[in-house]
C-alpha cells in the first residue's frame, strides 16, 4: 500500500514512524512483539512538509549569549510527564532517548500585588502582609475543595456545553482561587488569556486536560521531564528511517483529488502523485483547503473541519531578566504576570476579533530551570509570550511562531463527531488528523497520528494506552487520598509482554 503523509508535525511523524521501513520499529527492541511489528509492515510511506525542516511545533533552536556558551533550546515541546504523555513516554523509552527530570514549578504575580508560587506552602505567602490576608487562604481553600471534587465533572453529562466560568460562578469559587490560581494556571499551560479560559473553555476539557496532567493534587505529582537535546533529537530519531527520496521538506499540498481507486496530491509545483490512502496530518484550516481544491469537501468534513478555531502568536526567547519578578521566591519555571492593559507589547485577538480583556497577560518560561542550563555556562535564557517590557535588541535570542487550536465549546463540538468524520473521509481513501482532536498537547497528536497508522494496519512494539486515564467513581476516602497520591501508569512495553 502506497500511503502520504502531509505534515510533518507530532502527528505526520507518529504516522510515518508507524509504517515507515520496519528497521525503525525493531532497532532497540528484541522483543516477539517487535518481530511481529517489522513483518506486519508492508506499507509504502511518502512524507511531505511545506517547510524547511521536519518537526512543527516540535522545533529546537541553537542560541547563545555573548560571552557564553551555546545550546539547544526547545521553543515548544519543553515538559511532559508520564501521566499525560503516556504514549509519547513510551516512545521515547524504546527509542531510548535521553531524558532529564525538569521543573514544573510555576509563579503567578498581579501588578496590584497579589502573588505567589508552587515551590512550598511558604511560597503561597511570599510577604508577611499576604500571610495576613483573606485572599490567599480562600484561595488556597478552594484549591483543595476543586482538587477533591472537580473530577465530578467528568462522570455526569450535566455538566456539556458548561463553560468554567459558569461552573465555577455556580459553584462560588472565590474571586481569588479563579483570577490568581485556576485561570492564570491553565493560561499558562495552553498560552490563552484568563478571561477566554473563562468563558469559552467547557469545564469538561479542563478538569479532563488537569486529571490526565496530574494536577489536581498538591503533592506526589507524576515528575517532570524534558528531553536532553530536545525535540530534535526524536524528529531525527524518525527520520534517520524514512527513506530520504520519500521525504520531501519544502513541498506544500495543494489539493487531493481522486482518479479511480487512488487519492491524487498536487503540490505547489504542479507534480502530482497518487496514493492508495492519505493521512493529513496538517492544521484544519490547511486540510479544508487541500480537500475543497481538490472537490473532496463534504458537508460532514467542512463542518467539523471549520469548526476548531486556531490563533496565531509568537515567543520572544530572549535573556532580558527583567521579565520576572524582583522577588527571587517568585521567578519560577513558568511564570505568569498581568499587566495593566497597555504596557505589555501584544494582545491577544482570536479568531472572531474578540480582545483578551482588560488586562494584560504574559508568560514566561524559564528555560535554564526547564532544560537545566547553568544560568553562570549559559547566561540568563527565557522564553515570553507577550512581554510585558520592550526587548532590548541586544538581548533578543529568536522569535519562534505557532499556530494552535483554541480550546472552546465549538472545538468539543466537533470532536463529539470525530467518528463522523473518520467515517466520510475513509470512503475517498483519507484521514485528518492533528493535536486538534484532543485537549492540544503532543500527546494529542502523537495519538492521533499512531491511530490513522493502526487503522491502516500498522503495529506497534508496545501496547497503545487509552488517550485519557480512567475515572472512578470515588468516596470521601478516596478524595482525600487523591490529594496526596500521583497518578499511577501500568508499564505499555511490561504489560504487552506479559500478555504474550
């Protein structure tokens, strides 16, 4: 079977590792299962990326400051833990890439003086006056009651189409536990504004995006980690197997077309290919245009296609130290800011013209603590979304642009009719896939992309763990459990052996 792969993000590279030569699929791995993978792989695999590189979002830069010494720096795919990476994890264990435990840690800070941090309980307290106050107690207060009962939201369906910011007003969260815990949490993780977070992120995909991250307990979280070398590392660990004459960088798809029982792409140069099957593994807005160029758009494929929305934006990687905050108890691995509407250098509009809000919020990473990187050998290395100061020229290292999905009730809409869609696009010989179809996150996309392999035949060298951890129904016990136990993950490559 002959089959493209358009894209070459975490979804187009999960697809094309799959059912790319079966060397890359039994390399490191000896096992029966690995044998069993490399016979059942006899699929053609033809790989194409509009741009220069393989990788997308997954993209590591080299940068150095002066005087210093140089690195590589991961501009997206920075963290991920065991928990809600499980499959990508796995992964990089049989691929036997180099991990490095991270920071998770994370800071919060208003121009009006609320803040805090994640580093202990004094940290929630970071000034004798704060200690003094009602703001931070309520805060912490409603932290442990959303922790304890939050994953409720999941086991009843009362809760479709409810926004977090109706469900916490219904279930009166203090103004202090939503403006300087939740919302500027979640912001930080997904790089949206608080006030988008609260009105058009369902509360279903964000207790489900913090359950599966581990985050709705205080302690024994799953750790952290990020990949020594960054994500290039793993792009080439896929790549080095790919066939180079079947790998095609700076080649975009125009359209898809069908000619009997084949799929036809043309790409910008006018060169056409056929295939039996194509996997679109390219943003929605991308692969509507692919599909109606080519006369392939259904009804079902442009409504649920045109139904996720995805934002543009930019981060500055820069070694300006100004952008944290004074108070060293406060400069964290993530750090979250809001500014007074005016002072920071950008603002978020979505898709529908819609304004961030009355404040301004900013995000920085900082990557010396995020990928170890001595501040003295390095210098100071930071990653900000809107910056909420002018970059002096001589300090600004890159600026990296991404395009994701928005989070909203119109994209959990159109995941409720994924099975529809899969549906229409398998009779012309095509599947869609993308980060899109889940909460965003890698692990979203590595999914997507091994499930479009899976389908067309393709196996794996280790079992395929479920996207989402599992909900059980808890007691009062069990809550109070939950705050203190991390998630526990049943070994992928273990348990498929034990089966055999």
């Amino acid at each position: 079977m002959r089959v493209a792969v358009v894209g070459s993000g975490v979804s187009g590279l999960a697809a094309s590792w799959v059912r790319g030569p079966s060397s890359n699929l039994v390399s490191t791995f000896s096992s029966p299962i690995g044998a069993a993978a490399e016979r059942a792989l006899p699929h053609e695999v033809e790989l194409f990326e509009k741009e220069g590189q393989l990788g997308g979002h997954a993209n590591t830069i080299w940068v150095q400051n002066p005087g210093k010494e140089g690195c590589w720096v991961e501009s997206a795919f920075v963290l991920f833990n065991e928990a809600a990476w499980p499959n990508f994890y796995q992964f990089l264990r049989y691929r036997s890439l180099p991990l490095r435990t991270s920071d998770g840690s994370f800071s919060y800070s208003h121009y009006s003086g609320r803040q805090w941090a994640s580093f202990s309980p004094w940290s929630l307290f970071p000034k004798w006056k704060h200690l003094l106050s009602n703001r931070p107690w309520s805060m912490l207060r409603d932290i442990l009651w959303f922790n304890a009962t939050a994953i409720e939201v999941l086991r009843s369906p009362e809760y479709e189409g409810v926004s977090t910011g109706d469900y916490l007003a219904a279930r009166g969260y203090s103004e202090a536990f939503q403006e300087d815990y939740l919302l500027p949490l979640i912001g930080a993780i997904f790089l949206l504004p608080p006030q988008r977070i609260a009105e058009d992120y369902p509360i279903v995909m964000l207790v489900r995006s913090m359950y599966n991250m581990g985050l709705l307990q205080l302690w024994g979280k799953a750790p952290w980690y990020t990949i020594d070398g960054g994500s290039r590392l793993y792009i080439e660990s896929i790549a080095q197997n790919l066939r180079p004459d079947r790998t095609h960088v700076n080649t975009g798809i125009v359209s898809a077309t069908r000619s009997g029982d084949k799929v036809v792409l043309r790409d910008e140069r006018g060169i056409e290919r056929s295939y039996d099957h194509v996997i679109l593994a390219t943003h929605c807005p991308v692969t509507l245009e692919i599909l109606r160029s080519g006369g392939l758009l259904t009804e079902v494929a442009e409504e649920v296609l045109s139904a996720p929305q995805f934002h543009s934006f930019s981060i500055v990687a820069h070694s300006e130290s100004k952008v944290l905050s004074d108070e060293g108890c406060l400069q964290a691995a993530w750090n979250s800011q809001v500014w007074p509407r005016g002072q920071g250098q950008l603002d978020f509009v979505d898709p529908e013209g819609r304004s961030s809000g009355a404040d301004h919020f900013s995000v920085t990473f900082d990557v010396n603590r995020l990928q170890q990187f001595p501040l003295h050998k390095h210098g100071h290395i930071l990653g900000t979304l809107n910056p909420s100061i002018p970059i002096p020229a001589s300090k600004h290292l890159a600026t990296i642009l991404f395009a994701q999905a928005i989070p909203s009730h119109r994209l959990y809409t159109a995941q409720k009719r994924l099975h529809e869609l899969d549906e229409d696009l398998s009779r012309q010989g095509i599947s869609a896939v993308g980060a899109w179809r889940g909460a965003g996150i890698h692990e979203d996309g590595w999914v997507a992309g091994i499930r479009a392999a899976e389908k067309l035949g393709g196996k794996m060298p280790f079992l395929t763990l479920p996207r989402d951890r599992e909900v059980a129904r808890m007691g009062v016990v069990e809550w109070l459990r939950g705050l203190w136990v991390g998630p526990v993950r049943v070994d992928a490559m273990e348990s498929k052996e034990k089966l055999l």
